[in-house]
C-alpha cells in the first residue's frame, strides 16, 4: 500500500508552497469578488454595523484576460525532417485527442471543453496542471484519460529528468471513492480528501481527513499499483 515516506513527501511539499498558495487564495478572493471585510491584527471585524463594499476591478480585468485567451484559434503545427503527410497524420492525431478529452470530460463532469477551462484557471492559479494518460488496451481501442487538477490542491516537484512526482489533491466524499476503489473500507457518506501520487515507479491512493499537512501526512492508503509508464503521465506548466 501507500508509502508512509511518499505520504510525508507531499505533505513536505505542501508546507514548501504554502506562500505560493496563499497567493492563489488571495487572488481568487480579489477575482471572485469574496466579500471584503476590514479586521483587527488578529482577525476580528474592526467595526460592527457597516457596509463593506468589495471593488470589482480585479475581477473584470481576470475576465477580460480569460476572454482574450478563450477568443484565441488554437492551431497545431508539427515541424521537423519529416513529409507533409506525416506532419498532416501527427497533427490529425493530436487534434483528434483533444476532441476526444473534451468529449471525455463533458459526459464525466461537464466541462465544455479543456481549453476554456485552463483559460479561466491560469488566470486564478498562475500554474495549470493536467494528468494525461492516453493506453491502448487489450482489444486495440486507444484510450485517453484526462484530468485538469486545480494547482491550489497539487503537490509537484521537477527533477534532473523532467517531472519527479506528481499528487493532485481531490475533495471526495467516501460512497464515490468506494465507487472508484471496491476494495477501501472507508465510513459511509464522508467528506474525505484523496491523494493521487505518481512518480516514475508507482501510483498511490491514500485518503485523509482533511487537508491539513499533518492529515496528508497520517492518511490511510486505499490502493497502488505499479506505474508502467516509467514517468508521472502529467503536464505542469
């Protein structure tokens, strides 16, 4: 089951990208207009009886962004000592595979599509992540399983050799883990949180109370499995 040292690892990197977090809390308060309230040091409303009133500068300038990038024409190019037929194949084929990942996440969560969600999540996270996992299966059918990951809940850490490890951090309730994992024996109708960690040898589940480092760090392991790919299959930019 899980490693208590991999645990420990994204615990540890968590607490590392803590100022970075903050940030990003910060900036989605300011673009999702969160009710501004003046405070004491010590987080107490200063005054009683008032109006706060939040600006919505930040908030309309973030979607003049996210409008601009949404009205972009994506075009895929494939340069090298290659023919035009095969540029033509390569690029069919890499087209075909966003068609198929926004189809994907439609009919699982509802998501119009890839692109427009990474344009609205880079502006509030400044990082986007996505797992990317496309196998051929044994009867010949490519599969593709693609998930964008909110970079806020992400544990990530570069190598020498690329990506070392990866850990999208996901709020769960237990009945759709159990769903997802058969054999989890985990309290029924629970808010729980789930780490999905990756690195070039294996991939495991664990599942914890809260999000807090030290519950990441204590969670209890529900599922590994060896990781053929021989890499984290995400993309972090």
């Amino acid at each position: 089951m899980a490693s208590k040292t991999n645990q420990q690892v994204v615990s540890n990197r968590m607490k590392q990208l803590q100022k970075l977090h903050d940030r990003m809390d910060r900036t989605r308060e300011l673009a999702y207009m969160e009710d501004f309230h003046l405070t004491t040091f010590n987080g107490k409303d200063y005054l009683d009886n008032v109006i706060n009133v939040t600006g919505n500068n930040p908030a309309t300038f973030a979607n003049a962004i996210i409008a601009d990038l949404m009205s972009a024409t994506w075009q895929t190019v494939v340069e090298g000592d290659i023919s035009s037929k095969q540029a033509r194949d390569i690029e069919q084929f890499i087209d075909d595979n966003f068609e198929q990942a926004d189809e994907g996440l439609l009919n699982k969560f509802g998501l119009s599509s890839l692109y427009a969600w990474l344009c609205n999540h880079v502006c509030i996270r400044s990082f986007i992540g996505v797992k990317w996992l496309g196998q051929v299966d044994k009867k010949g059918n490519y599969l593709l399983d693609v998930l964008p990951c909110d970079m806020r809940w992400f544990a990530w850490q570069h190598g020498q050799n690329g990506l070392s490890y990866a850990a999208p951090i996901f709020f769960r309730n237990s009945d759709d883990i159990m769903m997802e994992f058969p054999d989890a024996k985990l309290s029924e109708n629970t808010e729980l949180i789930l780490v999905d960690f990756w690195d070039s040898t294996t991939n495991e589940v664990w599942v914890a109370k809260d999000g807090t480092d030290a519950a990441i760090a204590a969670g209890t392991p529900i599922f590994q499995q060896k990781n053929r790919l021989g890499y984290p299959p995400f993309v972090i930019v």
